[in-house]
C-alpha cells in the first residue's frame, strides 16, 4: 500500500477521526503510520484518490510520499551542519521522482516547499531546511535544463509552509510542484502535495448560499466533519431533526445522502429548503433528494416513521449567546435547563433509527472562569436506551510501531473548542 501524507486542520484529533470514519464507511483498507498534529502519514491501499479532498471537512492536504529517510539524518545535516546528511537528503530527492514529475509541467517551473516538523529542535531551523530543499530541486531542475523559480515569501510569517489558497492561486498541484518534508519523530517523508482543500467552496457554501443564521450556525467544514463521522455514504439516509437553515443536511447532500430535516421553527423549514435547492443547482445534484418538515422533537418519530433512517446528525440548542466565561454554577444551570430537551431527542432518535445505524451529537462544552469543564451527563441516557458508545480511534486503525496510542484510544468524545464563543462543542457517536 503506498504512503499518503495527510497535513490536518486546526483540530487534528477531528481530523484523524473523520478520515478513519471515512476511509472504514468505503471499506478501504488502511493503516496509520504515524500522526500528531501537524501531518499524519498513512498507509492506504490503491485507488484511493486525490479527489477525496473534497469530501473530507478537516484535511488542509494530501501528499503522495515520494521518499523516507531517518529523521536522525535531517537533524545531523542541520542542527549539526554535517554535510554529507545534507548530501543523503539531496540525493534521496533527487532519486524520488518529484523533480521529474514537475520537469513534464512547463518550460519554466514555479515550485514551492513546504516544512512539516513535529520535533522541537529542527522546527527553529524550518527556514533553513526550506531554503535547501529549494535549492536542491532548482539545481535538479537545471539539469534537465529547465528555467525554475522558487515560491519563497516573507519570513514574518509563522511557519516555513505554503498556505492552500497559494497553492491553489499557483496551481501547484496541477504541475506537481509542491514538496512536502513532513518530520516525524522518527522518520521523515519527502512528498509530492497531489490535493489541496478548497477554502472557498466552503466559504460559497457558508455565506452565499440564500439564507443564513449566522449566530446559530454550524460551519459547513464542521458539518462535513459529522456527516463523515455517521459513516454516511450515498443512498444512505441522514436526518437532522434540529435542522435550522440546513448546513449539515447541505454537506450530506454533497455526499450524496437522501436527506430529512426536521426543525419546529417554520421559518427554518422555509429556509432549508431554499438552501437544498440552491445546493442542487449549484453543484448539479439533480439525481439527490431531500425533504424538510415542521415538527416538535418531541413528536418525531410520527413525522419521520420508526427505523426509517440510517444515520442522525444534529447539532441542538446549546444554550445562550453569552458574553463573557461563565462561572462554573452558571453553566451547571445552563446543562440542566437544556438536559429535557436532549433527553427527549435521543429517545426519538432510537427509535427512528435502523439497527446498526449512527448517531452523531452536538453537546454544550463549557469552559468555566475556574477552567474546569462543565459538560452534559448524556453517556448513561443513550446506553440505557440501547445505545453503544462508538470510540473515534481503535488500535486496529494504526501499525504496531505507532507511538501515543493511548490518549487517543481512551478518547470517547472529540471536543471542538471555538475562541470566538464561550460555549463550545462535544461531539459524541454513538450506534444503535
């Protein structure tokens, strides 16, 4: 199976989880390497594409790794400025088949690099180690007689790393012209970025789409994140009972899910079906279906009929907008107050479910002014209704030489932590 390099958003926890559920929902086999949270290197079987970019929510990146060598070797021809480490690092990139790719793009080649480091004591030296790689694939590139340019920028920037809007604007995964050095603690790859995610068909689908909530909305990169991890596929059907103006229920459409919305506000309803249509034509989903409908969580099953669905998404009230950090019994008093209200939906949820389908939940997360977390107690509802907790990682998911396996695999929820709010979410899964 080859090596594909994964370069995780902000959340990379997220975005390790999502891509399992995602690769595990298609039955694709394979095998995390190594991860933290800069990159992931991962071992998948052929025929996994590039194109899967566009269906995951939390991946910025996707090399194909072209070369590995010890991360010892990288640190000897840089912290220790040993020249012939630097020469086994420019011969393992001459060898690798990337400067060949990006030789066949253009007569004049612009290609940039970009510096993946998970080691503290090279991370400093990102800069230096850029400026080498550069060098090296300019000096191949002469060689085969090819004028090249080398996409540098300023130096006040955080990190020695194209961003995915430059590599997009350049069109560098077009012209293979982007190198990956992902440094691991370990081992590091040298890759060729063949993916990059597309920020703007996400911000399309968030601020021009015909109606909008903005203090209530879930982002759509979110959103995507939880139809992935329901193991939603297309044919499957996704409901999202507190559908508001339809983020979520938009994304799995994308996936090409037969979708339900539910919401009691009917202005919601109005709205979501404004925005399905505006996804259908936008991206030619004229093959999909969806239907929205008024009605109380409490009456759902009536509306949508028993084990009628295969995969629940949904993201409820969490509370009020608030201001400023709440004191921890202030946000006890918020959980409780919403605690009848999720109670009621994950009765309903059971019961419109097929068995063996998903459940994929928004819950309050609330950071107190002491700095403990306040949570709700929803674990002990949903397993005595029949519910079994689904852990977003398991041992099976990594080689055996993976390091820091255990504060994943203890992980039963993935927390997603938002400055600009004071409430933020814990997402859970869970089957029936």
């Amino acid at each position: 199976m080859p090596t594909e390099l994964f370069i995780s958003g902000k959340n990379w926890k997220l975005s390790l989880a999502e891509l399992a559920s995602y690769l595990k929902a298609r039955e694709t086999k394979f095998e995390v390497q190594f991860f933290y949270k800069e990159f992931f290197a991962i071992k998948v079987e052929e025929g996994f594409g590039a194109f899967v970019i566009d269906d995951l929510g939390g991946t910025i990146k996707i090399g194909e790794a072209k070369a590995k060598l010890p991360t010892l070797i990288v640190k000897e021809a840089f912290l220790e400025r040993n020249k012939q480490a630097q020469s086994q690092i420019a011969a393992s990139i001459a060898t690798s088949g990337i400067v060949d790719g990006m030789a066949k793009s253009a007569e004049k080649v612009l290609f940039g690099v970009s510096v993946y480091c998970t080691e503290k004591t090279p991370r400093p030296l990102s800069w230096v180690i850029q400026r080498f790689i550069g060098s090296t694939v300019k000096d191949e590139l002469a060689g085969y007689g090819k004028k090249s340019k080398f996409m540098g920028f300023s130096k006040d920037r955080r990190f020695a790393q194209l961003s995915h809007i430059e590599v997009l604007k350049k069109n560098l995964v077009e012209n293979k012209s982007e190198v990956l050095l992902c440094i691991g603690k370990e081992e590091t790859w040298v890759a060729t970025t063949v993916a990059v995610h597309n920020p703007f068909e996400f911000q399309k689908r968030d601020i021009y789409k015909p109606n909008q909530r903005t203090i209530f909305g879930i982002p759509p990169r979110l959103a995507k994140i939880m139809v992935n991890l329901s193991a939603c596929k297309p044919g499957k059907v996704l409901l999202d009972p507190f559908c508001g103006v339809g983020t979520i229920l938009q994304e799995a459409l994308l996936a090409r899910a037969k979708v339900v919305g539910v919401d009691v506000n009917p202005w919601c309803v109005k709205a979501a079906n404004e925005n399905l249509e505006w996804i259908k034509r936008e991206y030619n989903l004229e093959d999909t279906e969806f239907r929205v409908v008024q009605g109380d969580i409490g009456r759902l099953t009536e509306k949508i009929g028993q084990e009628t669905v295969d995969c629940v998404v949904t993201e409820p009230d969490l509370g009020p907008a608030l201001r400023q950090v709440p004191t921890g019994p202030y946000a006890l008093k918020i959980i409780q107050k919403l605690e009848p209200l999720y109670f009621t939906f994950v009765e309903e949820a059971y019961r419109v479910l097929q068995n063996g389908g998903r459940l994929v939940l928004v819950t309050p997360y609330i950071i107190t002014r002491s700095g403990q977390s306040v949570t709700m107690p929803i674990g002990e509802k949903l397993e005595n209704l029949g519910f079994r907790r689904i852990q977003p990682f398991s041992k099976d998911m990594f080689s055996k030489d993976a390091i820091g396996l255990e504060e994943l695999i203890d992980a039963s929820s993935l927390v997603e932590v938002d400055e600009r709010h004071k409430i933020c979410r814990e997402i859970h899964i869970y089957q029936k």
